[in-house]
C-alpha cells in the first residue's frame, strides 16, 4: 500500500471538495408569473438583472448567505419600479476564482413587463 503524506492527502481533499463547489448551468423561463391574463396589456419597462453570489475562502469554506434563484429573481424585479412580471428570463451560473476564494453568482436577465 502506498503512503501519502498529510499535504498530498490535503490537496486530494481540497481538490475534491473544490469540484462540489462548479456548476454550470443556464436555463430559460418564458414567464415569471402564472396568471398571465394581462400580459397583454403590460408594458416593456426594460431590460433588468438580478444577482446573488457567495465568496468562498480557500475556495471550500463558504462565506455569507448560499447563492439562490429566488434572490437573483427579487433583485431583478427591483431593478425597475412598478415591475409585475418578469418575461425572457435566462438564468446563468458564474465562477469566478481568485488567488485563495471564488465567487460563485446566480444572473437573471429578464424584461421587465409592467404599468408605467
């Protein structure tokens, strides 16, 4: 049996627990409300974005609160005043590494749909 010694075994396990923390993923809403019965006569307000992002130390240890949909969703609804609904919605995953952290972010674009 070989020996490892504790650094090789630490960088095995930094590795390995580093690969939990990539994902990639994209994906595509038509609409963010249900009830889309007046969607026909709302408004184009514009274009919006909405994020929510974790740094991680050392790359493993997370900081802050976990990335969430729902978080990049309500800051993209605030974007814009009077918004009611969200249309064209893509949502995108993003790794950013640093020199000792990463940064992971949930993006929403979207239109924003609304009364002026």
């Amino acid at each position: 049996m070989v020996k490892l010694s504790r650094t090789m075994m630490g960088l095995l396990l930094l590795g390995g627990l580093s690969g939990c923390n990539i994902a990639s993923h994209g994906s595509f809403i038509a609409s963010s409300n249900i009830n889309s019965s007046n969607e026909e006569s709302l408004t184009v307000l514009g274009e919006v974005t909405g994020e929510s992002c974790q740094t991680s130390i050392l790359y493993v240890l997370p900081s802050g609160e976990q990335v969430a949909t729902k978080e990049a969703i309500t800051n993209a609804f605030e974007q814009i005043p009077n918004t009611l609904q969200l249309a064209d919605i893509s949502i995108d995953d993003q790794l950013k590494i640093g020199v000792g952290y990463s940064v992971q972010c949930i993006i929403v674009s979207a239109t924003a749909l609304g009364y002026p």
